[in-house]
C-alpha cells in the first residue's frame, strides 16, 4: 500500500530524489554487477521510485521498464529517463508505468529477463504472478535492511515507529531506505519501521513459487551536509508518514532531530553506516 500524506508531497518527492535515493546506489550497483546487466538486459523495477536504479542500468545499456504507485515520484522518473518533446534526444530505451505492481503486472510486451524489488517489496501473490509471466529460471532481485545491529540508522528510523504507535499500535513494516509496499510485506522502510528478519527475503522468495539462487549484503551508509539535509531525507522515505498521522510533523521533525544528534560529526556532517540485504531468486 502507497503511503499517502507526506509521501505524496511535491517537496517530499524531490527530497528522496535529490537527497535520499543515492543512498541506495551501492545495492543496485552489487546488484547490477552480480547480473551482469547490459546492452543485452530488459529490466523491470517493481517500485521504480524516481528512477535511479532505472537510469543506472539503463546507463548500461539496458531496456528498462519501471512501475511506480506515487506519481510525484513516477514524474521525477519520466524527467529523468523520459525527456519531453523538443528538449533533446532520447538517451535511454525506457518505459514507465503508474499503478501498483498487482494492478499493472504483468505488462504487455517481451518479458524482462532481469526482475528488482529495490524500494517495493510485492505482496506473495503479486510476486507470484509476476513471475508466472516469465521465462523460467529468469532472476527476480528482493531487497531489504540487514541485522538492526549493523544498521547506524535504526534508532533513528525508530522514532517513525514510535511516534506511529498511538494511531492504533504498531504498524507492519513496508518498504527499504525508501519505497513502498503492502503491509504484510517483511523487512522494508515505509509507514513505520521494524529491521528484516534473518530470513524474511528468502520466505517471502518462497511464498511466491520462486526458487532461492543466492544473496548478498551491500554497505549503503546514509551521509548527509548537515541535520537539515538529514531531516528532509528521512522525511521523503515515507517512514515517517504514519508518525506525522498520529502526531503531527513540527513533533516528528523535534524528535527526528533529537535522535540524529548522536551521528553528527564534528564537522557538521551527518554519518550512519547501515547493511542492506537482497537475495536473487529464479522464476
């Protein structure tokens, strides 16, 4: 589910793709790697975001296809990868399609040989029927957060889940440093917070027919000029959306704030080392 409120924010937005997004780019590179995707791949991104992990690989040389819930973030993605009319040639071999994954998937035309879930993690069945359109033994990347004990951010993303408690006890998580997702969805960032469980990618891997083919553990530190930036970062992941339901936003930015002291560096920078985790699955 798309977290609404603070994640659909123009200004919100433009923060997760000018502050926050980047700090992912470590996992989709791995990932990248790993897959070896190039002039050869045809990528679909599950919850494309604003489109970095798209203009990545499509830097690569690959076709790619992202689906994307949150139109201020899906039209980031278009200026990206998708330039107007008459405002210079088109770069890259892109599509980009608005709706959740279990509305828009499968997608018309040839079918991706390379599947990520960077920033949505898909319901079971979403991910199952997704994978029922593929070519077997295609890949289908799902990521998330590693161990809370080598994750620098966790008391930080803590306080989303706390202030959040009151509008009805504590949330399911959804999404990681960012995305979104159902919230049955194990081991992400939005809404509220909780770190993944050891095995949560590979269960819900199972849960949808897929066969387990390895993993991996990326280091995606969050680094920030200053509290400020820091703020407005965290703020666009969605995380806190639910937080700000049940208080309201100057409360959240004071205790946001608070809990970021501790990764001030003397030079004013903010400084969180944090582990991500992805597993690689076979349709």
């Amino acid at each position: 589910m798309t977290p609404t409120l603070v994640h659909h924010h123009p200004q919100r937005a433009r923060d997760w793709a000018e502050i926050q997004e980047r700090m992912l780019v470590p996992l989709y590179e791995a990932v990248f790697d790993r897959l070896e995707v190039g002039p050869a791949t045809r990528l679909l991104d599950l919850g494309c975001g604003s489109g970095l992990a798209l203009l990545l690989a499509a830097a690569r040389g690959a076709s790619v296809t992202g689906v994307e819930a949150d139109e201020t973030r899906l039209a980031l993605a278009r200026e990206r990868l998708l330039p107007e009319p008459g405002t210079g040639p088109r770069r890259f071999d892109a599509r980009l399609v608005g709706g959740r994954p279990e509305d828009t998937v499968p997608l018309s035309g040839p079918a991706p040989d390379v599947v990520t879930a960077f920033d949505a993690l898909p319901a079971p069945e979403v991910l199952a029927r997704t994978a029922g359109a593929l070519e077997r033994g295609t890949p289908v990347v799902l990521a998330g957060w590693g161990p809370p004990e080598r994750c620098g951010a966790a008391s930080v993303l803590g306080v989303a889940t706390r202030l959040a408690e009151p509008a009805g006890g504590p949330r399911p998580a959804r999404g990681p440093a960012a995305g979104t997702s159902p919230r049955d969805a194990p081991g992400h960032l939005p809404g509220s917070w909780r770190p993944g469980g050891r095995d949560d990618l590979e269960e819900l891997a199972r849960r949808a027919g897929l066969r387990l083919d390895g993993s991996g553990r990326v280091s995606c530190p969050f680094g920030y000029a200053g509290l400020e930036s820091a703020v407005r970062g965290l703020l666009s992941t969605g995380l806190y959306d639910d937080a700000v339901r049940a208080t309201d936003e100057g409360q959240v930015v004071k205790e946001l704030t608070e809990a970021l002291h501790p990764h001030v560096r003397r030079d004013g920078t903010v400084w969180m080392p944090n582990l991500f985790r992805y597993v690689v699955a076979r349709a």
